[in-house]
C-alpha cells in the first residue's frame, strides 16, 4: 500500500538539535521492485528496521528529509530518534547500511537497526585530525592511513569523531592506535596499527648526483679513453721496435 504523498509529506519530518536527531517515518505494506520504484518516483526511499529485541517491518523514509539528515556529517553513527506513525513512543535506532546508485549517487534502500540501550554495540567512528605537523612544516608529508576505527560502547556513549592533535609530529613519527584513549569506549582495531605519520619529503635528484652516488665523477670516461688511445700507441712503438 503506497500513501498518498500529502499524507506522507505531513508524517515525515526531521529536526536535528543539536546532537539529538529526530526522524519520522511510515510503515510499508507493500514490497518488491515495483513498489520500490513506485515509492523512489513519488520522492520516497524504502527500508527495513530490525534489531535484537524487535519484529522486522518495512518502512519508507522521505529522500529530501534524509538526505538532510547524512548532510549533517557522520549521521550514520549517531542515535536517531524514529517516530513511526502510529505509534505512542519513538525507537533509537542507527543507520546501518545505506545503499546509493553507483551511477547518480540517488539513495535506493536504507536498513535501520533498533538498539537495546543497555547492551553495547559495534560501530565505525571517524578520526579527525587537529592542527599542522612541525614534520610538515620543514617540508615533510603527512599520511593519514587509517581514517576511521571500530569501537564497542552502549549507544548513549558512541562518541561523533575522535579528535587526533598531531601539530607536534615531526619526521618519521607516527601515531598507533594502542596511543588513542576513549572514555567508555572499547576500541576493537589492532593497537599497532599506524593511524597517522610524516614521511621524509620525496627528492628528485639530478643527473649529477645520481652519477656522485654510483661513484663515477664527470670526465673519468674521457680520461678512461684518453688511457686506451695511450696503450695502443704504446703497443705500436713496440711492434715498430720489433721490425
């Protein structure tokens, strides 16, 4: 069953406050491709909502309103409040997977998890950089290797970003993950894995040096044929001798 769009239009809503995000949505009767297309045509995007303590159901989701939500950067790890109508309270819920167009980037189906707020949870969480390397400022290169990092918390403790100060890396330091330190946080990557470094700066070198290096200097291969022309006159005296 497809309600019409007003219908919809007055159900869905999204406020954001803040850190708190609030989403509405609509349950869906009907499924399969036909009726998904029918609902991405009227400007709606399909999903599902399951979790551990939680019946599966179907639902739509209004495509302006969400995309307003992932505008506000990292959403899918944040806890969404989710009025769905009909119903008295609304669920926590997280985005667990979201499916976009390889071609357009439009979004095609959306899977929401509803938590249990009292058992923890695995969740991906951005590392954001602060400040400019020393390293860098003598002309070394900042690589940022690993750019986000598996944790487990109970869902009122998933933290937006870990905020990583490198302005005092110099050349050839590094930054492993065993050195980040989360309050309430459990972090399940490997501690010896390189979240950040500075590298030397790359150098292109000249014919020259690179000639010094290999340990030939300019004109001993003159002087080297200059020697050959020597010995071959010195053997043509000999032989004149000889005579």
């Amino acid at each position: 069953m497809i309600f019409p769009i007003e219908y919809v239009n007055n159900l869905l809503e999204v406020e954001i406050e803040m850190d708190e995000i609030r989403l509405s949505a609509e349950k869906r009767i009907g499924t399969g491709k036909g009726t998904s297309r029918q609902l991405r045509m009227k400007g709606f995007i399909p999903g599902v909502l399951y979790g551990p303590e939680v019946e599966p159901f179907s639902l739509s989701l209004n495509n302006k309103e969400l995309a307003a939500l992932m505008r506000t950067g990292n959403s899918s790890r944040k806890l969404i409040d989710l009025l769905v109508n009909g119903e008295n309270d609304s669920r926590k819920v997280i985005i667990r997977d979201l499916q976009r167009d390889p071609v357009s980037g439009d979004f095609k189906h959306v899977d929401l998890y509803q938590v249990s707020m009292k058992k923890k949870l695995t969740v991906p969480v951005r590392i954001h950089l602060i400040g400019t390397p020393e390293g860098v400022k003598l002309g070394g290169i900042l690589q940022h290797i690993i750019r986000e990092i598996e944790v487990e918390c109970l869902p009122t403790d998933i933290p937006d970003r870990i905020d990583l100060d490198v302005s005092s890396l110099m050349i050839g330091d590094v930054i492993h993950v065993s050195e980040l330190s989360l309050e309430k946080v459990e972090i399940l990557d490997n501690p010896k894995r390189t979240i950040v470094t500075v590298v030397p700066p790359t150098v292109i070198k000249t014919a020259a040096e690179t000639a010094a290096e290999a340990g030939v200097v300019e004109g001993e291969e003159v002087a080297e044929g200059e020697g050959e022309g020597t010995a071959e006159g010195e053997e043509k005296k000999e032989d004149e001798g000889k005579e």
